[in-house]
C-alpha cells in the first residue's frame, strides 16, 4: 500500500513535469495554430542553460532563475526569426519547418556544448529524503518540483484568468480573427505567447535536470507525451494540459510500476520486463485514440473551432 | 505557356523538354545506370545505398497517394515499414523463408493495419487526424519493442533473404536492386492510373472540399478509407524489401522520426505529382549522405533547409521546376 | 531550354557526385585500413572518445604504424542503435574496403552487425560488447575480443558477495542484451536470495525511482545494479537521493568507472565494483598507458579505453606476424589466439572463442585530495573462463 502511494506521488510528479511542458504547447498551439516540434528544442536549451549557469555561477538557484529569463528571450527571438513566418502556412508545412528546426536544434547543442551531455548538481540541502507518512520516504527534490510546478499553475491561471494579457489569450484561443479585428497588436501578442511557451518549456527542463538529464535529443520523447497530453486535455485549454498530465503521469509511473508485475505471473521475467512498459506506453496512446475518436476536441476544448 | 495556379493541372501542358520532365528522365536514366556504375568502378556501397533510396521511394510514392492526392497527412507511415519488414523477420525465424509466403503475408497484414487504422483516424480531420495516425504508429512500435521472442529494441537478424525457390536469387545485389526498380516504377504507375481514374478524381476532390463531394452523392469515407488501405499495403511492400536489404529489422524504423522523414521526403519532391516522391526521396537521402561527409555537423545544413522550404517553397522541387514561387 | 539544361546536368552531377561515391584511387596498397566503430554522439558520448583516445594514444607509442604499416582510422558514429550500426559497419566494409574493425560499445549493436562481418570475412576486434551469443553458438574465427563476455564480470561481483555474507539482493538492470546477460551472471555465482529483478527501459528511461521503491519494499538486504553510462550516474545520485546509501548496500558492475566519477564525486564512495582492469594495476604497460593518456588528454582512461589500447597491441601482434601481408588471414588469427602482445590488464590467454582468460579484481572509491579515483582492493577471481565456450564450434 505505501509502496503504491509513493508510486503515485512519482506518477503526479511525472504529470506536473509534463504539465509545464504541455501548458506552452497548447498555447501555441490554441492561439497561433501552429504544430510545434521544436518545443522540445527549448526544454532541452532551458536544460543546457541552467547546466551552464550552474557552472558559471556556482549557484543552483542562480541558474534556474537566469535560465528561465535567457529561454525567454531564445523564445521571443525565435519566434521572431523563424517561426512567424509559419503562421500562413498549413499544418504539415509547419510540421515539416519546426521538424527542421528540431534537428537544427539538436546539432547546434552538439556544437556549443559538446556531444557528451552535463550535469545539474543539487545543493546538498535537497539530496536527502522526507519521510512524509510513516514508512514512505520520498526524495526532497521530487516534492520540491511538485510544490513549484503547482505554483506555476496557480501563476499561470492568475495570469490568464485575470489579467489583460490572460484575456488576449483566451480570447485569441477562441477567435483569433475576432481579436486582430479589435485592433489589438496580434505581432507582439504572438511573440509574447511563444515567449510564454518556450520559458515554461525552458523551465520543465531545467527541473527535471538534476534527477533525469541533460543530453542531445532529451526532447523527443517527451514531446510526444505533451502532444498526446494536449490532444487529450483540448488543445488551447490550460485546465484541460492540467488534467490530462496528471492522466498521463499516473498511467505511465503505475503501468511501468505494476504492469510487469502482473505479467510476471504468465511469463518469464525477461518477456515480462519486455511487454510491461511496452504495454504501459501503448495505454496512453490507446487513451488518446479513445478520446479522438469519441470526443476529438478533448476534455476541455477551449477554442470554438 | 504560362503555368496556372494549381500545378497539378499543369501536367499536360508543359513543353516536352520543360525542366521537370528532363530533371525526371535524366534520373531515372541515372538510377537505371547505378548498377553498371558499382559494377565498373566496384564500389558496391554505392548500390546498397540507391537500393535504399529506391525502396524508401517507394515507401514515400505510398504516402504521396494519401497525403499528396488524398490531403491525409499521416504521421504513422513508417508502421508499415516495419510490419512488412516483421513480416518477413518473424516469419524467416520461425522457419517460413518463401518470399512466395513473406511478402504476400507483409502486404496483407499491412494492409490490415491500415484498415483498422484508417477506419478510425479518417473520422477525424487536419490536426486530430495526424495526431491519431501518429498514436496507432507508435501504439505498433511499442508492440514491436515488447516482442521479446523477436529481439524487442535490440531487432532481429534475417540471416536469410527471402527465397524464391531458385528462380530469383535476392542474394545478387544487381538483381535486387533492378527489382526494387521496377517495383517502384509499377508503383508510381499505379499511383497514377488511381489518380487520373474516376476513384482518384473524387479523392482529390475530398481533399479539397469534402463537403461538396459528399453533398454529389460520394460517400467520401469509403473511398478515403479504400485509399488508405492501398497505401498502407504498398508501403508494407516497401517494409519486406527493406527487411531484406538490411538483413535486419528493428523496431526503430517504426519511430516517430521515420515518419517525419517520410513525410519531408514527399513534400521536399513535391506534394501531389507523380515523381515528386522519388525526387524527394533522392535528394533527401544524398542531402543526408552527402552532407554527413562534407561536415561534422550535416544537421546544421539540413535542418535550415527544410525550414526555408516550408516557409517559401510551395510544392516542393517538383514545384521550382514548373516555376512556381511563393504564391 | 538553358534551364532545362542545367536542371538536367545538376541532377546528374549531383546524383554521381555528391555522395562520394567517386572511388579513391587504388594506390595505398601498404596502407591498413581499420574501421572504427563507437559512439560518438548523445549521451553516451564520452565512451567513443575515451576508446578514440585510447587507440589514438596507443597508435603514437606504436609511431603510427601497425605491424610496420602505416595506419589509416576511419571511425564511423553508431549513435548507439542497432540499426545504424549495422549500416555503417556495412559502410566500412563495402565502401571503405577496411582491413579491421575494431570497437562495438553495445552488445546490441554487434549482434546486429555480426552478420555482415562474417559473411564479407573482415578482421574484427570487439573491444567492449560482451553478448553471450558471439561467445557461443555464433563465435567466428574472424572476430576477437580484448573485453570480457557480459556473465564475467557480474560473476566475479556474485562472488564478492558470497565472501562477504550478502544473504539477499535485488537486481536492477536496463533491457537490453547486456543488461540481461548482467543479471543472469550474478544469479550465477550468487548464493543468497534474489529478492527481485527489475528489467527497465533502454536507453531512454533515465527516472528509476519505481525501481528503487521496489527495492526498498522488497527488503532486500543489497541492491545489485548494471547501468553503463550516463545512466549509471542518473542512477546513483537517484540512489543517493533516494536516502538508500546508509540504508541499503548497492553493489555494481559498469555503472561507476572513471567516466561517471568526476560526476559523482562523493555519492560514489564506498561503492564497491568488479573489473578485468582498473587504473593502479602494477604491470609496465599499463603505467606507461595510464601515465601517457593523462599526460595527454588531462583527464584518466577507463576500461573502456584499456580493452581499444589493447585492441591495437593485438592487431600490431597479427600484421607483424605476416610481416604486413594483410591477405593472410589464417596466419593472422592463429597469431591473435596466442595473445602474444603487451596487454595493460597483464598477460591473459584466449578462450577457443577468442574471449579472453582474465582476472577479475575488487574496484573501490576513494578520495585522494581533490581527486576521486578507483582502487584495487583485492583480485575476485583468477583466470576466470566464460560459460559459454562450450556451445563454440571452434576448436
């Protein structure tokens, strides 16, 4: 029971982590219309910059924090270089451009930063375990990544909820036309957008850098997971980023955690060890087709499209 | 002759020497060459890697007929790389070596795939519709990895090539390659006749607008899902021959990325044209070679590349050869 | 019609041209040709550059030449997949004509690629992967290895364990052919009790926090692990994390080496390792190896690093044997099964497998000032032979 508890802390930990990397996604998505496959590009920059920063200051904190303004400014240069020249564009130019992108990415990390990867060190202070129930130890950085990935949720609900620049957004998700029509600046409000996108993508990065990775190619895999999160939760709709991370979290910590388990009473360890994540990774994308085929605008759909 | 608006009206129109239809002939009358060049100069890598490019080509003539003709973008193509090419792993393993067998068994299971696929992703349109096709292709992958009797991640070795009871002897690397080709050139003639035929008219249609071609009288989701399938059956064609030029399969054809690369091969070519995929397949494999021995870093190039043609190049480099510019 | 032109000579230019596909000229006959393969990019990175430097160093202490030849490397990047592997190894063979491969990090990646190897005949030396079915029913006399069979090592730490009364250990390892032969080396030799196997995700699960709560739920009195690699790090600083150091002993095989160390630091100490080498052995070639690599490259060798030095010594053995004549290759094998060269792990013999008959030592971390660096405790297991030269045909 305990070790099912601290299973499912590690599963809300993995959705909060998806959490900030989808919320960026279907912004962009919901508000510009455009299929990015570089966003995971930028989680992995924010990773390379924080490693950086770590190096050079000395200091953790220091580092998240520069880290997360320069994936800021990386995002709003981007945007205005490359990617609002998509816009116009159908969905599989865009695929195709950001696709691009997504390899130039990775080869320029191999350049400046070298092929073999670095570290995030933790100051000492996080490297231990808290006993939050009797009996189950969790590991202080986890909690802290959950704590923070929450208060950027409330952040990010605060701003999109109830400030003017929330009420762009909501409003350019559901009627992009509508907004322009108003006269509202749709260049900056698109770069800042994106801007958004890629410091919450940055910072999913840098989070996760200490426990996980820094490496060439750390996006692909989780971009996937955050576009399957979007599509299910709607795309343009935080909330529903929110709720489908957590969806997806769980059900891939606890299929990797039991799944093998079970199987292990029909087959051997190796065939079992084998099929378990394969078959916890293919539930996710059976919710996904589930939810595409039944309700294709998501759980949340945000946008009147 | 001015070209019009719409390039795929342009086909009959063109002078007999314009540059694409030369561009075309000089490259199949290159690629028809390439054994006889392995033969003289020895360098018999050189052939295995235009054997590549003509089975990958394949794969993309498939995906043209969907995503070109048809406007189904499709994200989970190369699944049926790998089920063809599974086809005939798992079948040589456990003892069954005919290619009379093998490749029959890779087109139809293929085929199947794309049904079940096809009937339901094509309830679903733009966005949704690639995310789908993505999420069936790697639903199969994990499949594949999950498959410990048949190596899982680490793949399989076909230490066979498939058999054809003597009469053909896929071991003779000149007889393999000339029968990729003329596959391939079966295929892009099918493609065509499907296109220009009654069924291919009300694809494109579809693609264009659906609504009207519904409210005709086409019941456009069968026709679409009819399509589908054929396109998946080819490139499970495509996955069998792989399999045996490699010698191996592992489930990393399948991933996500192979995808895409299918996809840019399709729209570098040019979307919607009967060679486009071929040329596109061409350049992107060479581009890939060929840029990985200029520099360390060929991502750097590649990657520019392809965004600048998706910003400003409108139907592919089939379509800088009709002379069309950004529109 | 002038762009029809050119439209039609850049297609055929850049059809015949651009891949390189122009054959160089045929006049290096006295050159020998070694493919290298290794992984050269990602995450794992930093073992193709040690093997790099490591061969590189050993061509300088040899002036360049092997065998009197002088010496052309042309090292081809796996990216750790099977499937590239096994293409460019064909691209080192067909295209390239190479008279040795030498390399292979993953045991993956050399079963993918062995058939290309022994159907074209072509030299090669393994100087890492250990998959137990080259060492079996697959071994050819065309390939060597300067390592070890992948159930050597385990073995060697099972009975580590044994010595020092571990009553019952829980096993972690990646899914993959290495990780599986790891594990089914240590239940071997390992008397106490398997508390429990966990097989995970390779190569892109980095997050073992399901498998260390396992293991903590198990009870297990150990933890025994294999993660090559960067994974290894993101292993034990999730162990240390985890708050099992004090709690639970971990004992492992690959996952901390002089690679992973400089990353770890502190979390590494007192983590005991078995290894077929290890940077203080005491013979002549091994000092001047370790002493030139840092001299040289600022930093120590690893393991990785020793077994391609010693890949070089052992070619440099074949082709002086046949006095450069490379088409001999009977008479170069028969030479390599001598194992007549200066290895940095001392003199071993070959297995009629072409696997080495070799020592396992006791590996510890210690801190020596600012330095973290590995130790010899004491020798496991001497001469210690692989299970699997039985099912070789070889004589």
């Amino acid at each position: 029971m305990l070790y099912f508890i601290e299973q499912c802390l590690n599963g809300v930990q993995l959705g909060m982590l998806l959490f900030l990397l989808a919320a960026g996604l279907t912004l962009v998505f919901g508000i510009m219309d455009l299929v990015n496959l570089a966003h995971g590009s930028l989680y992995m920059l924010g990773a390379y910059f924080a490693a950086t920063f770590a190096v050079l200051t000395g200091s953790f904190v220091f580092a998240v924090i520069l880290a997360l303004f320069v994936s800021l400014i990386a995002g709003m240069v981007l945007e205005v270089v490359a990617i609002r020249r998509l816009y116009q564009r159908s969905h599989l130019d865009q695929v195709l451009g950001t696709f691009g992108l997504l390899l130039f990415f990775n080869e320029l990390v191999r350049l400046v930063w070298g092929p073999a990867g670095m570290t995030l060190a933790l100051p000492q202070q996080m490297l231990t375990a808290v006993q939050i129930i009797p009996g189950v130890y969790y590991p202080a950085y986890r909690l802290v990544i959950m704590v923070v990935a929450l208060a950027v949720a409330a952040l990010l609900y605060f701003v999109v909820m109830r400030t003017r620049l929330g009420m762009l957004i909501r409003a350019g998700a559901s009627n992009r036309e509508m907004v322009g029509a108003l006269g509202v600046n749709i260049k900056l409000l698109y770069t800042l957008v994106f801007g958004l996108g890629a410091a919450l993508a940055g910072f999913a990065g840098v989070m996760q850098a200490p426990i996980l990775t820094v490496q060439i190619g750390m996006g692909e895999n989780i971009l996937i997971l955050a576009f399957v999160v979007i599509i299910i939760g709607g795309i343009g709709s935080i909330r529903g980023a929110f709720v489908a991370s957590l969806v997806v979290g769980l059900i891939d910590t606890l299929g990797r955690a039991f799944v093998p388990d079970m199987l292990h009473r029909v087959l051997s360890t190796n065939a079992a060890a084998t099929l378990g994540p394969a078959l916890s990774s293919m539930s996710i994308y059976m919710l996904m087709a589930a939810i595409l085929v039944f309700r294709p605008e998501g759980l949340f759909p945000a946008a009147s499209r | 002759m001015t070209a019009s608006a719409d390039p795929s009206f342009d086909a009959g129109r063109e002078p007999l020497l314009a540059p694409r239809t030369a561009v075309t002939v000089v490259l199949l009358a290159v690629l028809a060459l390439v054994p006889v060049y392995a033969m003289l100069s020895g360098d018999g890598f050189a052939l295995t890697l235009f054997t590549r490019v003509l089975i990958l080509a394949l794969g993309a003539v498939s995906l043209n007929l969907i995503m070109g003709y048809g406007g189904m973008v499709s994200f989970g193509h190369a699944a049926y790389l790998g089920i063809g090419g599974y086809a005939v792993g798992i079948l040589a393993k456990e003892g069954i070596g005919s290619g009379l067998v093998q490749w029959p068994v890779a087109i139809a299971v293929s085929a199947l795939y794309a049904l079940v696929v096809g009937a339901l992703s094509l309830r679903t349109r733009g966005v949704y519709f690639i995310m789908i096709t993505l999420a069936f292709a790697q639903m199969i992958y994990y499949v594949a990895i999950g498959l410990d009797r048949y190596g899982g991640d680490d793949g399989l070795t076909i230490y066979r090539r498939s058999q054809f009871g003597g009469v053909i002897d896929l071991n003779n690397k000149t007889l393999f390659y000339y029968l990729c080709f003329a596959l391939l050139l079966t295929s892009i003639y099918l493609v065509a006749r499907i296109v220009n035929s009654r069924f291919g008219l009300v694809i494109q249609g579809a693609r264009s607008n659906e609504r009207r071609m519904r409210a005709i009288g086409f019941p456009t989701f069968r026709y679409k899902l009819v399509c589908f399938v054929i396109a998946g059956a080819l490139c499970g064609l495509a996955g069998a021959l792989l399999a045996n030029l490699t010698n191996f399969i592992s489930p990393a054809l399948m991933h996500w990325t192979r995808s895409g690369d299918l996809i840019v091969m399709v729209v570098l070519g040019g979307l919607g044209t009967p060679f486009g995929p071929l040329i596109g397949a061409v350049a992107f494999l060479l581009l890939e070679e060929g840029l990985s021995r200029v520099t360390e870093y060929p991502d750097l190039i590649l990657g520019p590349i392809l965004l600048l043609v998706a910003i400003y190049v409108h139907g592919g480099i089939e379509g800088l050869l009709v002379g069309r510019r950004d529109g | 019609m002038i762009r029809t032109g050119l439209a039609a000579a850049a297609t055929a230019l850049a059809l015949v041209a651009g891949p390189g596909t122009v054959q160089q000229a045929v006049a290096q006959q006295k050159t020998v040709k070694i493919g290298f393969i290794s992984t050269f990019s990602g995450p794992t990175a930093v073992i193709g550059a040690d093997m790099r430097n490591a061969f590189e160093l050993a061509l300088d202490h040899l002036d360049h030449k092997l065998g009197g030849l002088p010496v052309e490397v042309i090292y081809e990047d796996d990216t750790q997949k099977p499937d590239i592997g096994v293409q460019k190894t064909q691209k080192l063979i067909e295209s390239d004509h190479v008279d040795f491969v030498v390399g292979y990090i993953w045991s993956n990646v050399l079963l993918a690629s062995l058939k290309p190897l022994v159907d074209s005949k072509t030299m090669t030396v393994v100087t890492n992967a250990g998959a137990s079915p080259f060492a079996g029913e697959l071994c050819s006399p065309y390939v060597f290895s300067t390592s070890w069979q992948n159930d050597q090592t385990p073995e060697a730490m099972g009975l580590y364990m044994n010595q020092k009364g571990v009553k019952s250990a829980f096993l972690i390892g990646p899914n993959y052919a290495a990780g599986r032969d790891m594990l089914a080396g240590v239940k071997l030799t390992y008397k106490g009790t398997i508390a429990g196997e966990e097989y995970t995700r390779w190569p892109d699960q980095l997050d073992f926090s399901a498998e260390l709560s396992k293991a903590r739920a198990s009870g297990a009195e150990s933890i025994f692990v294999f993660y090559p690699g960067g994974a290894g790090v993101q292993f034990v600083t999730q162990y240390v994390q985890a708050g099992l150091k004090g709690q639970i002993p971990l004992y492992q095989v690959f996952t901390i080496d002089e690679l992973s160390l400089p990353r770890l630091k502190d979390l590494a100490i007192g983590i005991p390792g078995a290894q077929e080498w290890v940077n203080d052995l005491p013979n002549e070639t091994n000092k001047k190896f370790v002493a030139d690599y840092i001299a040289k490259y600022n930093k120590r060798p690893s393991y990785y690093g020793a077994q391609t030095y010693d890949a070089a010594g052992l070619i440099n053995s074949a082709i002086t044997s046949v006095k450069g004549d490379l088409s001999q290759k009977d008479a170069m094998r028969k030479e390599m099964e001598k194992a007549d060269f200066k290895s940095v792990r001392g003199a071993f013999k070959y297995g009629n497998n072409h696997i080495p008959i070799q020592n396992f030592y006791l590996q510890d971390v210690v801190k020596q000032g600012d330095d973290y660096v590995l130790k010899t405790v004491a020798t496991i297991v001497k001469d210690d032979q692989d299970r699997f030269h039985d099912k070789c045909p070889m004589k």
